[in-house]
C-alpha cells in the first residue's frame, strides 16, 4: 500500500485531512465513477435474489478488547449512528465473504465500529483547532480511535490498522491491498449510505440485517450530520462528496424503502 495514499496515516500527518486541488478532483472523478458504474445494482435491488449460501450469523468477537470498545462505542455514539456502524460492520462482513476476502475479524468490528465516531457530539473536530484532524471527521476519528484502543490495551499494529481503516473509508474506493478491514469498511459503508451493491447482496440478507440494526429515519438524521461536516470543513471528502450529489444518492438509496 503506497505510505502517502488519502486516509493513511503519512497524509493524515502531511494534510491534517483537507484535500489538495488536484486529490479533491480525482475524488469526485472516482466517486462520480463508483456511482454511474453501480447505478444497475441499485435499479435491479427490487427485484435481485442477491448472494447465495450467506446469512447473517456473525457475532461480534468474543475478547475484552472488543467488549470495552462496544462499551465505550455504545457511551459515545448517537443511537441511530451506533446503528449504522453496526449495520456497516455485518453489511462488510457479508461482501468479505462473497468476495472471499480473507479478513481479521477484530481489524473488521473495531474499524466499522469506530469509523464515524468523529461524527458523535463528544469528538467533533474542535472548532478552531489546528491539531490533528481539524479538516476532516474521518481523520480525527481515526486519531481519536486509535488513542482510545491503545489505552483500552490494544496492540500498536491493531490499533493502527484500524486508524487507517477509519481514515480511508471517506475515499470514494478502498482497494483490498490497504487492507481488508478498511476495503470492507468502505464497502459496507458504500451499501447502507447509498446503497452501493445492494443487488450484489440482496433484500433477503440487507432485510435481516436492517430487522437487527434498525435503519428507520436514518437517511435525514445522516444528511443532517454530514451537511454540517460539508459547511464547516470544505476542504474534506465529504464536501468533495455533496459538491457531486452525495445529498441526492443518499435520499435515493434503495435500502431507505425496505
């Protein structure tokens, strides 16, 4: 994985999270991209029996680690938030097991769990703050994450494997060389924001996933969120997103009717 890709931890240090011209630009060309290409996906949902020989049996791993930081996720995230972040993390878990990518389960729940906690009223980025992550939610979240799960005992690489996965997960594509948990991140992010590979999946497993994390009213409350992100950091992914359509997709994402 190149060391300076968006969202590492060398261009979180170099850029504090705020996009040159030319990354804001290859942004919203990739983006525009992964929308046009998976816009099939999204129409055929209605009607797509989806993945074959999966169900929606993980449990989240079984260590103290893990249990503290769903602790310390449940304390600090909005409900519906905490939601999504679960929602995320069994929608990535699918897509690994569809796409047989082989995947550390502790790397996967801790990044999904984690991956917007910058968006949660306790670790907004600081108005004013010139210190890490003060252009993006993302990279201050993973600043945050990582610091947090270092004090909760985690290892180093652990930790930082799911900074990184944090950090990447506003790119418009995360590719499996930077990591399983943050491609997965991404994707499982990607399905249940806009809908990204919905038909890949299908209704049977996204609605038994949605009966255990609930999505209701979902779409507004995350609109509401990321518009704020999109006016007070216009240097970040997310206004690279909004200046492209990102308001519209999510209110056309076709999990919001199941």
């Amino acid at each position: 994985m190149p060391t300076d890709t968006i969202g590492t931890r060398a261009w979180r240090d170099r850029t504090g999270g705020a996009l040159s011209r030319r990354e804001r630009l290859e942004h919203q060309a990739a983006a525009l991209v992964l929308l046009t290409t998976d816009l099939s996906s999204r129409v055929r949902f209605p009607w797509a029996g989806g993945a074959q020989g999966l169900s929606v049996d993980a449990v989240p791993p079984q260590t103290a680690l893990v249990r503290a930081a769903t602790a310390w996720a449940e304390e600090v995230h909005e409900p519906w938030l905490l939601r999504h972040s679960l929602r995320t993390w069994m929608f990535g878990h699918l897509l690994g097991q569809l796409d047989g990518i082989d995947f550390d389960p502790d790397s996967l729940y801790l990044a999904s769990l984690l991956h917007d906690v910058g968006l949660t009223a306790n670790h907004r980025v600081p108005q004013g703050d010139g210190g890490v992550g003060c252009a993006c939610f993302a990279v201050h979240g993973a600043h945050v994450s990582e610091q947090k799960l270092l004090e909760l005992g985690a290892s180093p690489l652990l930790a930082s494997e799911v900074a990184d996965a944090i950090g990447m997960h506003l790119n418009a594509s995360v590719s499996v060389e930077s990591g399983a948990a943050a491609h997965l991140v991404s994707q499982g992010a990607g399905l249940d924001v806009v809908g990204a590979r919905a038909s890949d999946v299908g209704r049977r497993l996204i609605g038994e996933v949605i009966a255990r994390y609930d999505r209701t009213g979902f779409a507004a409350e995350f609109q509401a969120v990321l518009r704020a992100e999109n006016v007070e950091r216009p240097t970040s992914r997310t206004a690279s997103f909004f200046a492209i359509g990102m308001g519209p997709a999510i209110r056309l994402n076709p999990l919001n009717r199941l």
